[in-house]
C-alpha cells in the first residue's frame, strides 16, 4: 500500500530575528541568538524547514520573589537577591538568553525609579554575556516612564523589550525605535487581537520583521488546550501567507507552570501526587514540550531540571523528524 504524500506547499514561512549584539555588531554580548525561520509545522521536516530549534531564556527578577516554592528556592535562593548572581547562575545552567524582569519598579513592589531600574539592568550586562529580554512591571503609567530609559541604556545590545500591547504600545514601540531593539506584541490569547497589536506597531513605522508574537500562556491543565489551539491558528496562518503573524513566538513557561497548585504545593501531597522537587519541574517541562508542538519559538523558563528536559525533547524530536525525512 502507497503512503500518499501529506506535504503542505506552505506560501509562507516565520519571519527570522536575531537578539544580542557581538562586539563586532556594536554590543558586548558574547554571542546572538536566532529564532524563527520555519517553512513547515515543528518537527515534522518533510513539511518545511524548522532551522532554529526553540531558545530557552531562564527566568532573573530584581527582586527577591515571595511565592516561589521550594524546589525554586533550593536552586535560586542563595543569590536571588543579587541580580546579577542570579543571571550568571542561569548562565551556568546553559540557559541562551536571561529574562529579566523589572518587578521592582511596579508601585506595589517597591516603586523603584528608573534610574534604580537602569543601574539593575547595567549590573546584569556586565554580569553576563547573554543576550537579555527585559520586561516591565505591566502597569503602563510606570512602563512608560522605565522602559524607555532601559531602551536607551542598553543601546547597542540588541534586546527584546516588553510588552507593547492594543492599548499601550506608542512608548515601548517608539524606544524599541529609537534605540536599536527588538519588540514583545502581547495580545491575550486572540488571533485577531495580535494583528491588531501588529498593525498598530507597524503603523509607527516600526518594522514587522523585529517583532516577537506573545500571545499568553497557560500551565499544564489550566487553558492548555486553548492555548494550544491558538498557537497552532497562528502558525498555520503564517505559513499560509499572513504576515501579520508571521512572527516568532515567545511563551512565559516558567512563571505560569510553577504558579498552578500541582507544581507549587508541598510535600504535604508526595503520597499522591509525588515529591515537590520532581513534580515541580516535571510540570514546567510537560507544559514547555507539549506547547512547543503548537509552535514556539523562545521559551522563559525558571527550573534548570525542567530546561534541560526540553533540550533532551528538541533533540529527540529533531532527530525523529529527520529519521522520518531520510524515510
């Protein structure tokens, strides 16, 4: 019997972005990261090309969190304090770029200035030499007054700022602009809504090629499935020749996974549902590798034994894929 050919001929394919600048690109990290560039669906190589495999950035907050549970804390808690320790400990753990995120600077965490802001985001470029995304706080009259001195301190390095969303988007986009970085479009789990987002981007004259798609996250059996649905709408559009969503993906595992009650209980419930420091991570990988197929191009991520889960999955995926290509 003849397997007849399922090969798409997709008109399309996910715009490439590169994030970091070497020395020779006028920045000072060590090294770039590319993501982007499928011509088909995720692992499946007889379909199209996938010539970046999902980056992980791992997860540094600028402030010493208080809701994180214990298999977090064993990893992170003797540095969690100092930024900059903190992000050469993900460096350590192989992480491709560093999430920082400006909790500190949010009006009911502290309101810190700007400058306190910039002077943390200097400390953790010179700390390291990954790549850096840095977010704000996501209260947008505090986000316009930090994020464009953050934009400005670090120009040169080629960061990915966020998040320019369908009602607050004119200041992050015009410092992204104006000082040489890259663009997270946030828009809550809606295709329309994230070219909505898109449009209002370009509209400033901001480029459609260094924009990042954010369309929310879910945990592991908390939206999962809807996220998944739309991930996959998203791609397969892109793909099929909208450039509105012809973006890269970036999803914010780490932070949702470790916040569902599953990952972040105690030991209280090892009896059935098995010891924290396993769990935990095992939540965090399960909902990185399982959304990663709905296709994902930059994963945050928070547990070195849940990154490194991904990395093996990739791999076993990727050579699977090729396996079946070769076939």
């Amino acid at each position: 019997m003849t397997i007849p050919d399922v090969k798409e001929d997709w008109s399309g394919r996910v715009n490439t972005l590169t994030l970091g600048a070497t020395e020779a690109e006028g920045g000072t990290r060590g090294r770039t990261v590319t993501i982007g560039g499928a011509s088909g669906i995720p692992f499946l190589s007889f379909d199209g090309e996938t010539p970046n495999p999902p980056a992980i950035a791992m997860e540094v907050i600028d402030k010493q969190p208080v809701t994180w549970s214990k298999p977090l804390e064993d990893v992170y808690g003797d540095v969690w304090s100092d930024p900059p320790a903190w992000a050469r400990r993900v460096k350590e753990f192989g992480a491709d770029l560093v999430n920082l995120r400006l909790v500190s600077t949010h009006p009911d965490e502290g309101d810190r200035s700007p400058e306190e802001a910039v002077e943390t985001v200097r400390a953790v470029l010179e700390a390291v030499d990954l790549p850096l995304i840095v977010w704000g706080c996501q209260v947008p009259d505090k986000d316009q007054q930090v994020m464009p001195k953050i934009a400005e301190a670090a120009q040169g390095e080629n960061c990915l700022l966020g998040a320019a969303t369908e009602t607050d988007y004119r200041t992050l986009t015009a410092a992204a602009r104006a000082y040489g970085h890259k663009l997270i479009a946030l828009a809550p789990c809606d295709i329309n809504k994230t070219k909505q987002v898109n449009i209002l981007i370009t509209d400033m004259g901001y480029p459609l090629d260094d924009v990042v798609i954010y369309p929310t996250t879910a945990a592991l059996g908390y939206g999962m499935e809807y996220i998944y649905s739309i991930l996959e709408r998203g791609r397969l559009a892109a793909l099929s020749g909208d450039r509105f969503l012809a973006q890269p993906v970036i999803l914010d595992v780490g932070y949702e996974a470790w916040r569902a009650k599953e990952a972040k209980a105690s030991d209280e419930f090892a009896e059935t549902w098995g010891a924290a420091q396993e769990r935990g991570p095992a939540w965090e990988a399960v909902t990185a590798t399982t959304l990663m197929q709905g296709s994902v191009d930059l994963l945050v991520m928070c547990h070195p034994k849940a990154a490194q889960a991904v990395r093996n999955a990739v791999n076993e995926l990727a050579g699977e894929a090729l396996m079946v290509s070769a076939g």
